[in-house]
C-alpha cells in the first residue's frame, strides 16, 4: 500500500515538472488592432481625421507604436454609414489595455485632442466604434509597409473579412491561406499585402482579415484579373478540402489619409 502510495506521488511529481518545464516555444506572431470608426457625415470624419492626427497617433508613438495607418472607406461619399479605419500594429498582447488607456491617461492626449475628448453628448465625434483584435498567420508573422509608387491619395487598400458558416470551415480556409499556398499565391503576384490574421475578438467571428494594397483602382483590378486566370489559384480553390469555406465575403476598399503611416 505504501509503495503504491509512493510510487502515485512521485508520478504526480513528475508530470508536475514535465508540464512546468515543457513550456511551449513563444510564438512569434505578431498582434493587430482595427478601429472602426462609424460616422454619420463628412463633418464627423473631419473630426476624427483632426483627433487622430493631432492627438491619437502622437499618442501612440509616445506609447512605442512608430507606425500606425489610417484610411477612409470609399464609399463615404455616397453612403450614410461612413467609415474610419485605424490600423494598429500592438507591442503584444498585453498592450491592448495599455492602448485603451491611453484615453484616460495621457493628458497630452486629451489637451490635443480637446474637441473630440471633451465633445458634449449631443454632438459627438462618431456614432460608434469596433475594436477588431487579430492575430497575425503563421506564413506572414508580421505586417508589412506596402512597396507603392505614385500618388498617396490614389492608393487602393483592400481590406478583406472572410467568415466561416463553421468554427471547422473557417480553419479549413486558414489553412488554405498558409499550408495551402494562398500567402505564396498573393505574394508572387506583388498584392503588397500589408498583413493577413485570424480575428481573435470582433463582431463577426469566426473569421479572418487581410489587406492588400495598389497604386490605384486600374492597378487592384489587374491585379485580381490575374489572379483570377492563375493556374495555381483555379487549381486550389477547386481542392473538396476547401469548398464553402467561405460563408460570407466583405470587401472593403480604402483610401489612406495624407497622415497615414501605412
């Protein structure tokens, strides 16, 4: 009796300090934040441009974040739901509390951007915001600046939200972009992607995000012309492993502000 005794503590023991010890290599994927700001008129954009520039963005590379983009949704001109896209690469994890903070903290924040922190209740910068937490893919760990030439006002960002029906469909369409080849794909065609995820914490999950990014609108649609012939990609997307992956595609097409970073 005693030695079993022995023998089922010293076994406990040992997968106590196996499972101490065994610590799983750091995973070496970067973070990203989007803010969407939902906004009722061009007057609420000029507003959130001005707090962004003058007292956000500041704000952020006092916090050690030297890169941030921001961009307006085409389709504000025409649309009553229009659209304010901040794009921020995090430190880690752990800084999204920081981030957030920020707001209540940073004094220099809240004197640059008086208007829009100190905005009475009836007239408010925006109608809402969404915080959208990714987490970046195994084949693309980290963003990246986008390689364009020609006018900044003409660049077209392409940002992509692509939902499963299923937690396992959704995987299915993850692993199409890494194992499967679609990263690969993307690349040798030059989209200048700026980053690809999977969303950790949003209002549409289970999903994935990526952007890419043109020199202009005649540039995004040769681009997706030739993708669209690739043998490569005709081959992929007709593998049974990934039919219906994709449940629902939202495409948003951006311009970047003349303050834009990315």
């Amino acid at each position: 009796m005693k030695t079993t005794i022995r023998f089922a503590f010293a076994t406990l023991f040992l997968f106590t300090v196996s499972g101490i010890l065994a610590k799983p290599a750091p995973d070496k994927r970067g973070y990203y934040e989007i803010k969407l700001y939902r906004v009722a008129n061009n007057e609420q954009v000029q507003r959130v441009d001005e707090f962004l520039k003058n007292a956000y963005l500041p704000a952020l590379h006092r916090a050690g974040i030297p890169k941030v983009g921001v961009y307006h949704w085409i389709g504000n001109d025409t649309s009553a739901d229009k659209r304010v896209y901040v794009f921020i690469p995090l430190p880690s994890l752990e800084s999204i509390n920081a981030i957030e903070e920020l707001l209540v903290k940073d004094k220099q924040l809240q004197q640059d951007g008086d208007a829009y922190w100190n905005a009475a209740f009836n007239n408010p910068a925006y109608k809402r915001i969404e915080n959208i937490i990714i987490k970046a893919f195994p084949l693309m760990p980290n963003f990246q600046a986008p390689n364009l030439s020609g006018n900044k006002t003409d660049r077209v960002y392409e940002l992509r939200s692509y939902e499963g029906g299923t937690e396992r469909l959704y995987r299915q369409k993850v692993k199409m972009f890494n194992e499967g080849g679609e990263i690969a794909l993307f690349k040798r065609l030059n989209f200048n992607a700026v980053f690809y995820g999977e969303v950790i914490a949003g209002s549409h999950m289970p999903n994935l995000m990526y952007m890419t990014s043109f020199n202009d609108m005649a540039d995004r649609d040769a681009h997706w012309k030739t993708f669209g012939a690739d043998p490569e990609w005709n081959r992929l997307k007709a593998l049974p492993e990934y039919l219906n992956t994709v449940s629902l595609n939202d495409t948003r097409l951006l311009h970047p502000t003349e303050f834009s970073e990315l």
